[in-house]
C-alpha cells in the first residue's frame, strides 16, 4: 500500500510540475492546456467514486480550459486525494467500489486497480502534453518518479 500512496504523491507533484510549465509556456498550446483539463477532470471523476458520489455531472473532456481554474481543480484533487490516502487500510484496497461510468453504465472495480487507473493515466497524458509543450517550442518538465523519489 506504500507504494500506491508514494504513486499518488508522485501524481500531485507532477500535476503541479507540469501546470508550472504550461504557465511558463503562456497556456500554450491550447490542445496540451485541454489534455491538462482532461488529466486533471479524470482524477476528479475517480476520486468522487472512491468516495462514494457519482461522477455523472462531470464532463471529461472541454474546451473551456484556463489554468487559473485548473489551479483550483489540482488543489482540490490534491485535498481529496490525500484525506483519502490518509483514510485507506490495506484491507480496503480489494474492497469494489460500484459505480457509473460518464455514460451511466454500472462498474464494480477494487480500490487497488482505480488507484493504480488513476496513476497510469495521469502518468500517460503528461507524456502527451510535454510532448506538446516541446512542440510548441516551450520547455517540457522533468517528471519522472525517480526525480521525485529523490527529493524525498
């Protein structure tokens, strides 16, 4: 279970790292702010389910994007992420958590493999949205959990 918490705190850093390049970057590109949106909207999604509300209301993908409110949504992922890290035991790791996805059809998944969902997705659009920040002449940010792991 340490390495799943490490894996979230990783997640928060590295949101915060890569929302500083894009703010660095003048919110550009567009389409990198977007997956930004998208990133940081999916991690909202799936920590309301943990927590036992429905997700049905938030939309996913936007174009309505602006760091300031990304700025917002990271801090209260952050919050919430960690209250629950704080909350969890090992034994609630294999609990199933029932829910609906955006489409309103019904899941069961275990604590476990959405943690490790919301890891690997995070992990995968910062690959995207630095690769867009490079294109777009801009910097992209060192993120790797091994520099993280390091400053700890």
């Amino acid at each position: 279970m340490q390495t799943i918490k490490r894996m979230i705190e990783h997640q928060i850093w590295a949101d915060r790292q890569l929302l500083a390049g894009l703010r660095a970057n003048g919110a550009n590109p567009a389409d990198a702010v977007k997956l930004m949106r998208h990133l940081a909207t999916a991690e909202q999604v799936w920590i309301t389910r943990l927590t036992g509300e429905s997700s049905v209301h938030l939309q996913l993908w936007s174009d309505d994007a602006d760091l300031d409110s990304l700025t917002d949504l990271l801090a209260s992922n952050e919050a919430n992420y960690r209250a629950y890290m704080n909350s969890l035991t090992e034994e609630k790791m294999d609990e199933m958590i029932a829910y609906a996805n955006q489409s309103g059809v019904m899941f069961s998944t275990s604590v476990r493999d959405i943690l490790s969902q919301v890891v690997l997705h995070g992990q995968y659009h910062r690959g995207q949205i630095n690769r867009a920040l490079k294109e777009a002449g801009g910097t992209p940010q060192a993120l790797d959990y091994i520099l993280y792991a390091r400053m700890q």
